[in-house]
C-alpha cells in the first residue's frame, strides 16, 4: 500500500516557471563573469598600457624573473641591458612589470 501511494505522487508532473527554471544559471553565469572574466579583462588592458607605455631607460623585470634596463625597443621587441654590458632581446609580451627606479633588482 505504501508503495502505490509512493508511486502515485511521483507520476504527478510538476509544471515549474522558465523563470524558476533558468534563473539559477543565469545568476551562476553572471557570478562566473564577475569572478574570472571581468578580472581578468582589466589585467589584461594594465598589461596593454603598460607595454605601449614602455619607453627607453625604464627599469623592467621579464616573466622570467630578469630585471634590468630598456635599451631598445621595436614594434614587437625590445632590448634590455641586464647588466655588465649584455643585453638581451625579448617579446614585447615578455614584460612583466615596469620597476621604479628605487627598487632592489635595478642594473
């Protein structure tokens, strides 16, 4: 007995809103969108200004961790003195940050 009645509430079809139905990925996907794009596109425009920024003599550090001076700088590389007179060519993408001029790792 207890399974029939158990059967017959399950058969019973529930007609939810759209609403009540795609709401909660709408929030997820909004949520999603503040929490990793939108960062994401203001680090990556920082990153732009700041290569198009880059101008000779600006202390650098590279992704790879070397600092030292601009030197040169063409459309899509630039030339860094990293110290006892060598320097060494990169991808303008390979800029990191620029340092201001009292901070450690300066040549």
């Amino acid at each position: 007995m207890l399974t029939a009645v158990l059967i017959a509430q399950t058969d019973s079809t529930s007609t939810g809103s759209a609403l009540g139905t795609f709401l909660p990925l709408v929030l997820l996907a909004g949520v999603f969108y503040l929490a990793f794009i939108l960062p994401n596109r203001r680090r990556l425009k920082a990153m732009k200004e700041l290569r198009s920024a880059l101008q000779i003599g600006d202390q650098v550090r590279t992704a790879g961790g070397m600092f030292g001076s601009v030197v040169g700088i063409n459309d899509d590389r630039v030339q860094i003195d990293v110290g006892g007179g060598t320097t060494i060519t990169f991808a303008v993408g390979a800029i990191a940050e620029r340092l201001s001029a009292d901070e450690p790792g300066d040549s």
